[in-house]
C-alpha cells in the first residue's frame, strides 16, 4: 500500500492516468473513502456547510478545520490528505498565513494544504512553500469569495477573467504549487490550462479536460437533496437509504418489535 504523495500525482498526469479526489471530514467516512481507493481526500472547507449548517464556507475557523483534520488524517493509510485553509487564516498577511498552514500541518499530520486564489495571495502561497509545505491552489469559482462574487454561476465565462484565470494558473505553477483545483469554470477554458500546464489539475464542473476531479461526499452520496447542478452527478440515493432506516427502526421500536428476545441478556 504505497501512500499516494504530491510527486505521484504529477506521474500520473504524464502517464494520462486521471486522479480521483473526493472530500471527507470525519474518520469513520475517510476510513470507507481511503479503502475504496481514492487518490487524494480533501478536508474541505464545504464542513462549514455539509457538516455545520453554514451557508457560506466564510465561518469556518482554522480550529474547526483541524478538528476534521485530525479525524480523517487518522483514518488515511494510502490517499493523500490536502486540508483547506480557512477563510481569514491566509487572506490578511503572509506571516499569518504561514502560522496558519504550520498549525494545519503540525496539528493534524496532513500531507499539505489547499488556498483559495492567484496574484492577490501570491505573497502567503510562497511563505508557506518555503516553509516545506505543498499548497493546492484553488480558482474559477471560489467560495470564499461569494460575498465579492455574490453568485454560485459559472466563473470565467467572459475574456478578461478567463485571460485572469489562465494567468493565475501559470502563476501558480511558477511559484511552486503541485496542483490546481479548477471550479465551476467552461470546459474548454479548464482544458485549455490543463493542456498548458505541467502540474495536475483538478476539475469539480470544469469538464472532462481537467487531469482529475472533485466532489464533495455528500452531493455524490446523494444525501444533499438540495442542491442539484448539472455538474453534480450522484451515485448513491443516502437520503432515501437513511431516511427509511430511520423510519423502519422509529417503527420497530413503537412496535415493540425491537430489541426481539435474540437481541437482548
Ligand atoms: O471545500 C471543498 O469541498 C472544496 C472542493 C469543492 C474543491 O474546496
Ligand atoms: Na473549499
């Protein structure tokens, strides 16, 4: 079982071989994630909303995000474990930012960290490498940035932010990032950077050009009912699963049918 690191992901883009990456937040998920094989596991910071209730990413704290840290990275055996830095651990300075990703690493033992932007964070993303750290970067649609932004559509749709987008991403791979998340942005504009860039992209709605993709568990799981854009494709029905669960044991109980004589001393 060999653990899955940053210079494996970059063979298997020149091999063509596609990187699988899924988000998980807590061991008892993580463990089922690793052990079916996927290739990386993002801490993200959608917790704020999967796991906290928030609607925005922009409340979860560095603390928060170590929490769920912590518990994946202890399940983990082969995937390679990318946590999400936080809005506010990055965005005001560099030095807190380097703070920011040393406590992430040191405190959780993940493999390295994930940051939302390009130029505008281009000071903290070297920090952080400099301290040993490998930083993910994030563009097209970033959530942290819903309040600049104030929609969820598809980013990078007209010139100037796609020639932008195309800029940061080259940026990004000069200063040393090992990969590239890709979100909510046209196909070929994915395509096109992946085609131009050495590194590994990840694509979550950015289309089948991108070296691999991204899901948040829960949408794939299909425990979300909510929330259903076209690029979400779902492959399990858990609300359904669960819910009937539920009911047949809520049933079962007012029933008097469970615990039966074989299920207690
Ligand atoms: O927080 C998250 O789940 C993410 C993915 C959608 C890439 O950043
Ligand atoms: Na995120």
């Amino acid at each position: 079982l060999r653990k899955v690191t940053t210079r494996r992901l970059a063979e298997m883009k020149q091999r063509g071989e596609k990187i699988s990456m899924l988000t998980a937040y807590d061991y008892s998920m993580a463990s089922l994630i690793d052990q079916a094989g996927m290739d990386v596991i993002l801490v993200g910071d959608s917790a704020s909303n999967v796991m906290a209730g928030n609607i925005t990413t922009l409340p979860m704290t560095l603390d928060q995000m170590i929490y769920h840290g912590v518990s994946v990275v202890k399940a983990v055996k082969r995937a390679l474990v990318v946590v999400d830095m936080p809005f506010g651990s990055y965005q005001g300075n560099s030095k807190e930012a380097v703070a920011s990703a040393i406590r992430i690493m040191k405190e959780t033992g993940a493999d390295c960290v994930k940051m939302e932007g390009g130029e505008e964070i281009r000071e903290s993303i070297e920090r952080i490498l400099s301290a040993g750290i490998p930083v993910m970067g994030h563009l097209g649609l970033t959530p942290q940035s819903i309040n600049k932004f104030g929609t969820y559509t598809v980013r990078a749709k007209e010139e100037a932010e796609a020639q932008k987008l195309i800029k940061d991403a080259h940026l990004l791979e000069e200063i040393g990032c090992f990969s590239i998340v890709l979100e909510k942005i046209p196909a070929k504009l994915a395509e096109r950077v992946s085609t131009e860039l050495s590194i590994p992209t990840i694509g979550i709605g950015a289309g089948n050009g991108t070296d691999g993709q991204v899901l948040v568990m829960h949408d794939m799981l299909g425990i979300n009912k909510g929330f259903s854009p076209r690029f979400l494709r779902r492959y399990a029905d858990l609300h359904t699963v669960i819910t009937e669960a539920v009911q047949a044991y809520i049933n079962d109980v007012k029933t008097r049918d469970f615990p039966n004589e074989k299920e207690q001393y």
